[in-house]
C-alpha cells in the first residue's frame, strides 16, 4: 500500500493529504462505512455536527483496531452553535457523540457573517486548542476577508481553511491568500458533486494513464497540495479513491484541468449563506 503523504500544519501537527468525508451518509451507515474507510488505508476521516453522524465515525475509530493517535478526526461547529459560550458546548457535544476526549482538528462550519459572531466563536476555538482539546483548529468556507479579520484580532491563526474546490471551481485567488498565511487549503465536493467527471480533458487524461476520471481530479488535488476529503458509501469507491498514489499527472495535464476552471461554484456563496 502507497502511504498518504502529510501535510504540515502551522503549528506542527501532521494531516494526512488524503482523506475520507462522510457528509450525507446516512447515520445508520457511517459505522460500516467509516470502517471500510479505515481497512482501505485511510487515515483521516471528516465530520461535522450538522451531518448527524459523528456517533458512527467515533464507533469506528473505537472498533477498528487502530490507535486513536493514528486516526486523525475533523469535525465541525454549526452555525447556531457560533458564540463563545455556546460554541464551548457544543464543542463538548461533539466529543460525547463521538465519544472522543479530542479531537484532531475542529472547524467553523460557515463564517455566517449576518451574525458576526465568529470571531467570538474562534476564541472559543483558541480556548479548546490551548485546553488540549483539540490539535488543531481552523474554519471552512471563509472568505479572504474573513481570514484577514481572524488573523487581525485572533491569537491563534486557523491551520485550515477547507472550501468547495474542484477543477471547475479551482478557487486560486484564495489559495493564493493561504500561501501567504500559512493555512492550509482543504477541499470539499472535491469532483465538483461528480460534474466535473465527464470533462473531455479529464476522461482523455483518465484514457492515457489507465485510471477513472475521479481518479484523476484526486491525484490532481494532491499535486496541487491541497488536502481532499472524497466520499463514498460503495466500497468500490472507496477503494478506487485511495488508489490514487502509485501516479502522477505531467505538467501539461496540470495545466489542461487547471484550464477548466469557470467560477463554477455549486455550494452556497459564504458570503451570503446565514442559515
């Protein structure tokens, strides 16, 4: 088995580039499915509150097997949840549904700016990260600006941003933006919710090297340094979505999937989405 690459955080702490994301797998699957997860060779598996079934992602890591400190867990804080206070509980309520006493890595959800309550919300980030309770703290779906606003008034500059980020939505001004702050970009709908898969400059490459199209979108991702989190409930899937380490992409297939970017945003604008 190829071993995942890491990607250093800035504070240290090591994620594994590849990894698995459970969002809408239903509650009563994500036990079997996280386990199948794990015996493929993942070692990252992402979460969140608002998905419902962090139960089943902790049941996993406990039966699998494997030490906790070889399985690095995301989850994340929903938006009602967003002020210090509230946000130190629901906190807590994620570590009881997965029956975790930390967490690798705990994210905003949405910066939700109507509410302009996340940067209450990040010192209540930087309080479970400097309680140990967390190895790393970080945001999704925040604009430059929001970043801009955390790194101006917070302590503790997010590790992570994870955003939609897909070749047709490639995001380079605020990767760009990452670079220059030392956060690391994670990417979300990864294949653009399976859009992008029957690009012509994508299945040509796909044809060339013997792979799926999905296949290439990952390996594309990781060549660009970012961390992906593709989803599956097929174990076939699963499988074929981790095999994505053995080759690589050539410059000028770099280039040809970077050329498909359109702004094609299929998620909410986070600069609107307040829900």
């Amino acid at each position: 088995m190829n071993q995942v690459p890491d990607i250093r955080l800035n504070n240290g702490v090591e994620i594994p580039q590849l990894g698995f994301g459970v969002f809408q797998v239903p509650p009563e699957d994500t036990k079997k499915t996280v386990l199948t997860a794990l015996e493929t060779g993942y070692r990252h598996i992402d979460t969140a509150f608002a998905y419902g079934n962090e139960e089943g992602v902790g049941q996993a890591v406990r039966d699998s097997g494997l030490a906790r400190e070889d399985v690095f867990v995301t989850t994340k804080l929903w938006n009602s949840d967003q002020g210090y206070d509230s946000a130190l509980s629901a906190f807590d309520t994620s570590c009881k549904r997965l029956g975790l006493e930390y967490v690798d890595l705990y994210l905003i959800h949405w910066p939700t700016p109507a509410r302009d309550l996340y940067l209450d919300t990040w010192r209540a980030m930087e309080k479970v990260y400097a309680d140990g309770r967390a190895r790393a703290i970080g945001v999704s779906n925040f604009q430059a600006n929001h970043l801009h606003r955390l790194a101006q008034e917070g302590t503790v500059p997010p590790a992570v941003n994870q955003i939609e980020l897909h070749p047709t939505f490639t995001q380079e001004p605020l990767r760009a933006v990452h670079d220059e702050m030392g956060v690391a970009t994670q990417a979300w709908s990864p294949l653009g919710q399976a859009q992008d898969l029957d690009d012509h400059a994508v299945s040509t490459i796909a044809d060339r090297l013997g792979t799926s199209a999905a296949q290439v979108i990952l390996r594309w991702h990781l060549q660009l340094g970012n961390v992906v989190i593709p989803k599956s409930v097929t174990p076939e899937r699963i499988r074929d979505n981790f095999d994505v380490l053995g080759f690589e992409l050539s410059v000028a297939d770099m280039g040809d999937i970077n050329a498909l970017d359109r702004g094609n945003r299929i998620g909410p604008d986070p600069d609107a989405f307040n829900n």
